[in-house]
C-alpha cells in the first residue's frame, strides 16, 4: 500500500518523521492509499480536514502521538510499522456540515469532525432560538453557548461542558449547552444522526455569537444550520489494542 507521512511543525515530530523516512518508503499524500499522521490531536484533525477538502476520495489514516492527549492517535513506534498497519482496525467518522449565514448575509459551510460551537462574542449573554427538524424546541436559550457533538468529538469540548459521551457507531448527535442560564435546568439533548438543526441568535446585534466548526470560526452569525454529512465519511485506522471505541467506552469510568 502506498503510504505518505505528514508531520506537525513541532521538534518531536519533527524528529519521529526524519526516522521513518529513513526507515520506510513514501509517496506524496496526492498519491498516497493511506497516510501517516505524526503530531497530537489538533494536528490529526487538520490532516483530516485536508482530506475533506481535496479533490480526490479519502484515504484512511493512521496516526502516531507525538503532542500531548493523542485521544485521536496510537502509540508512537518506528519500530514494525508495516505489522502495525497490516493489524489496524478501521474506525469510521463521518463530519457534520456547518452552514452559518453572518448578520452582513455572508454564508459559509465548513466541515466539523468533532463540534460545532456557537459561542458569545462579549460579555454580553447569547440568546439563541434552537429548531430541531423544522420544530422549535427552544424559544429562548440564555447561555453562554451551544455545542453539537460528533461520537467522535463527544469526549472533547463537550464532555469539558457536562455533554454525555456518545459511543462510536451510536448514530447520535450531542446537543450541550455551554452554561446555561435560562432555561436553567435543561443540560441538552441526545438527537438522531438524521436530525437537523437551527441556531437562530436573538438580538445578534446586541448579543454578538461566533460559530466554530472544528477550529475554523465565523464571527457575528444571524443563524447557523447543522446536519451530519453522510456522504463525507472518513476512516481512521487504530492498534487493535488501542481502538478508539474502547477508549471513548472507558473515559465513562474516569473519576
């Protein structure tokens, strides 16, 4: 299988990727079947976006940890990385779609892996209508924002906000609010993959809101859209011993 290595700019990586070139062959990542990834878990994000936003279909990855968490990642080893690759067991993720319209009426779509977030601009509290299918479940939420969760993202931003952890394969969609005032005993919602959702700001001039799909923000929304993108699905590839279902399943146990 031909294989490209693709490196974060930090000396560790920098470092491990010098190794494996000198151990190993590689291809350019427009011809590569899979790739490499060294880096920590931002690093693995931005490499899957790039998959996201080039021409061709993606290709799995394979990523080894070299920042801090690496929740995304396997052991780093140079050491047998054919074997390595040959045991991997895939994991599918599929991203949801972002489409947040500005109050100038500019509309962007960005991809998200883990999260949409809408978040306040100033000390001002965010005032957000939520729609889910069409229907408005929420007339007014007083908060210092909102979140929507992949499984894959469910034990990132949102576990940080008191979000439940979603298992891979669940199908499911975490909705959490970021401090929530009013209403205040409303700690979110678990939705089907299927579902859709609509973020009005209320009072958008006055109570500014960003959106942030992943690390790509849009500031000043008037209304942001969310649904998973079924056609973009994406694989990630992980030491049997090391799969990233068993890792969300057990961060439920961490004290």
């Amino acid at each position: 299988m031909k294989r490209a290595l693709v490196a974060s700019p930090t000396p560790p990586a920098e470092a491990a990727e010098r190794e494996l070139r000198a151990a190993y062959d590689w291809v350019p990542v427009e011809a590569a079947e899979m790739i490499v990834a060294l880096g920590g878990d931002g690093f693995m994000l931005q490499t899957l976006h790039a998959q996201l936003e080039s021409d061709g279909a993606p290709v799995p990855v394979f990523g080894m940890n070299l920042g801090t968490v690496g929740f995304l990642l396997n052991e780093w080893r140079c050491a047998g990385l054919d074997a390595r690759i040959a045991r991997t067991k895939p994991f599918k993720v599929t991203p949801l779609r972002m489409t947040a319209r500005t109050i100038a009426g500019e509309e962007l779509t960005l991809p998200a892996i883990n999260e949409v977030s809408l978040l306040r601009e100033t000390r001002q509290t965010a005032k957000l209508e939520v729609t889910v299918n069409d229907r408005v479940v929420l007339p007014e939420l007083a908060c210092d924002g909102i979140l929507a969760a992949t499984p894959a993202g469910s034990t990132a931003y949102n576990l940080s906000a008191n979000g439940p952890i979603l298992p891979l394969g669940s199908a499911l969609i975490a909705l959490t609010p970021i401090s929530a005032f009013r209403p205040r005993r409303w700690r979110g919602a678990i939705l089907p993959d299927k579902a859709r959702i609509s973020l009005n700001v209320l009072e958008p001039d006055k109570r500014p809101v960003s959106a942030v799909a992943d690390q790509r923000e849009v500031r000043d929304v008037a209304r942001v859209d969310i649904a998973v993108d079924h056609a973009r699905e994406l694989t990630l590839l992980f030491d049997p011993e090391h799969a990233l279902d068993d890792r969300i399943t057990m961060e439920q146990f961490v004290a």
